[in-house]
C-alpha cells in the first residue's frame, strides 16, 4: 500500500471518529506535525507510530493498510470546492463495498425497481417522470412519502447518512456498475431534515434523469441538472394533485402557518411550497420577500434562505426532528450477519465503524428488544 492510501485511511477513520489532528496526536502519544505530515502523505511512518495511530483510533493495525476501491460512476458534484472529497469518496467506497458484502452473504440483494422505467424517464418530461416513479413504488397519487430512506431502499437504492462539516455538500450518487444504485446525504447538524430529505430525492432525480452524467473526475455543477434535479424532488415529494388538495383544505388558516402545514404533511422546506404557489401562478416571485416579513411578524423572528422555521410550537408546530430522516437496512442486516454468525462480533463492529465497547452495548440492548 502507497503512503498516500495510508494517509487517506488515517484521515478516514479520524474524521469518523470527530476527531482532531490534535487530538489524535495526544491519544496516540506522538507529535502534531508528526499526525500532519502523515495525512498529507509527505513521509513514510515508522510501524510503531502507526501502530499508535490505530490504538488511539480504537481500530485494527490492517484497517490503515486495507486499500479502498476507487469508486468511478459518482456523481459528487458541490457549489463550493470541496478540500476533503477523496476522504468523502473513501468513506463510501468502504460503505458501499460493505453493504454489497452484507446483501451477498445473507442473500438480500434489493434490484433496482425502477430500472425498468428509466428509459422513459426523460428530461423533457419530469413532472411525468415523477408520476411514473410514484406509480412504479406503489405510492397514491396524493400520497405524502413519510419515511425516504425507506422507500428508496426497499426500491433498491442503497442510502448512507454521511456527517460533512460544510454547507456546499448535501449529497451524491453512484451508479450501478459501482455496486448502486446508491445515494450518501449529509446529514451535518447544520443541515436540516428537509433538506436531508430533498438531497435524497434529488439524488434520485439524477439516477433517473441524468444516467449518462456519471463521473468521478467531474466536479463542476452543471446548472441545468441541478435545476431539473430539484424539480423532479420536488414533484417526487409533493406531487400536484396532494399539493392542491392540502392547500385547499389550510384556506382556513393564516396563511403562514398554511404554508407550514402543507410542508409539514409532505415533509419538504417551505420553499418547495413557495415555488409551488408561484409555479401554479398563485403568487408572484415577491411572495419571498412577503413570506419573510408575515412569518417575522407572526413568530417574532427572521428567517433566513437557509434556514428553515425552529421545529418548536413557538415557531413551527408543523417541524421535523432527525429521526424524519433516518437509515436502519445497513445496522439491520449487520444484525442479521452476527446472528447467523456470518460475521464476528469485531468485523460487525468495524462495519458500523463504533468501537469493540459500542458493540457489545448494542448487542446487549439487541437482546433486550420486545
């Protein structure tokens, strides 16, 4: 293995663990610099430290030297330059080939069930595009999709909580001849529910629309698929006929929490329900700014682009909390795997990356369940 896999496995496997480089180097005992010049690759270490390094990582001595497949249908592309991308890609090159393991040893490989409509599912046409996904998952016409990370895995799209530190990532996608279709969302405190689950179906939206843009070397947004991404999430998520039925049915309330309602019952931000309203020409592009200034004057706070209303009654009694948004097929089969004694204990702890400790506190609790 090169010195620079071994950085990036060291770098991984940090970042994993919230940790600093400083605080890797007290933990392991050695230098600042010294953590420094071995995850930009600019020396060779010496065995003992990295056998220090592994120690304070709470992971096996093979775990730094276990090379990681290059991933090459990815579409990871941001709006501001991303510093650790390799260490992004790394991550769920790791996922991703474990997960593929887990279905391959317990026989639980999903297809994909909406291959089969793909080539219909045009560019010129998303909002069709949407309906025939909606149709082809068993969904209503009307129906709110109430847990994403479910529906898109029982269609066989793998989906992984990623935690990035940055508001230019939300998330990526990779193809099927990588061992997807599967989707990573960033899942950083920062980022809200909502948007963890547009970037999901906006993720989707470009494994439908955009099969042919699959490339790891391409890092450059192309507006013009970001835009029909959004457009097919936000169709996928709050289909027309839900949306006109909802709002008509909220003509009672202030027009605000209206607003709020309808986003609530389709779990999407209130600027999907914004562009909505303006994309059915019930309001104009200032409904922005009049939205803003009614929802300060009836909550008593701003609220920025970014930024959606505070999950609390005071100022969104319609709000998301993080289990909204949460994966459970990855933890489920490595479950499964342990119990049937396809993996130990140790490799379903590497798997779930937690330590030795978290593992056999999960399988106590395991044990408990009723």
């Amino acid at each position: 293995m090169s010195v620079r896999e071994l950085a990036q496995n060291v770098r991984r496997w940090r970042t994993a663990r919230n940790l600093s480089q400083k605080e890797l180097a007290e933990a392991a005992g050695i230098s600042l610099p010294a953590i420094k010049n071995l995850e930009l690759a600019k020396s060779e270490p010496r065995m003992k430290t990295v056998q220090a390094i592994a120690e304070a990582l709470g992971v096996k001595l093979g775990d730094l030297f276990r090379p990681v497949r290059k991933l090459e249908t990815v579409r990871f592309r941001a709006a501001k330059r991303i510093q650790n991308r390799e260490n992004v890609l790394a991550m769920v090159s790791r996922w991703l080939e474990d997960f593929n393991y887990l279905e391959e040893i317990l026989d639980e490989k999903i297809p994909f069930k909406l291959e089969k409509i793909k080539e219909q599912c045009s560019r010129e046409i998303i909002k069709e595009a949407t309906e025939l996904c909606r149709q082809e998952l068993d969904l209503e016409s009307d129906e709110p999709i109430h847990d994403i990370c479910g529906l898109l895995e029982h269609a066989g799209v793998k989906v992984y909580p990623i935690r990035m530190a940055s508001d230019g990532f939300f998330g990526l996608s990779i193809g099927e001849r990588d061992g997807g279709p599967a989707i990573a969302v960033n899942v950083w405190g920062r980022i809200s529910v909502e948007r963890r689950i547009f970037s999901a179906a906006h993720e989707l939206g470009h494994i439908m629309l955009h099969p042919d843009a699959y490339d790891v070397t391409v890092v450059d947004e192309n507006e013009n698929e970001e835009r029909e991404a959004d457009f097919f999430a936000g169709h996928f998520l709050m289909p027309d006929e839900g949306f006109v039925k909802e709002w008509n049915e909220a003509s009672g309330l202030h027009w605000v929490d209206r607003v709020l309602k309808v986003k609530g019952i389709y779990r999407v931000s209130y600027k999907v329900v914004l562009f909505r309203l303006i994309e059915h020409e019930i309001a104009d592009r200032s409904l922005w700014m009049r939205f803003n200034q009614a929802y300060k004057q009836r909550y008593n706070k701003n609220l920025s682009f970014k930024e959606e209303p505070i999950a609390i009654d005071t100022y969104e009694p319609f709000g998301l909390r993080d289990y909204h948004f949460f994966e459970d097929r990855f933890s489920r089969l490595t479950r499964e795997a342990m119990e049937k004694n396809e993996i130990s204990m140790s490799r379903g702890a590497e798997i779930l990356n937690i330590s030795i400790e978290e593992m056999r506190d999960l399988m106590q609790n395991w044990e408990k369940d009723v």
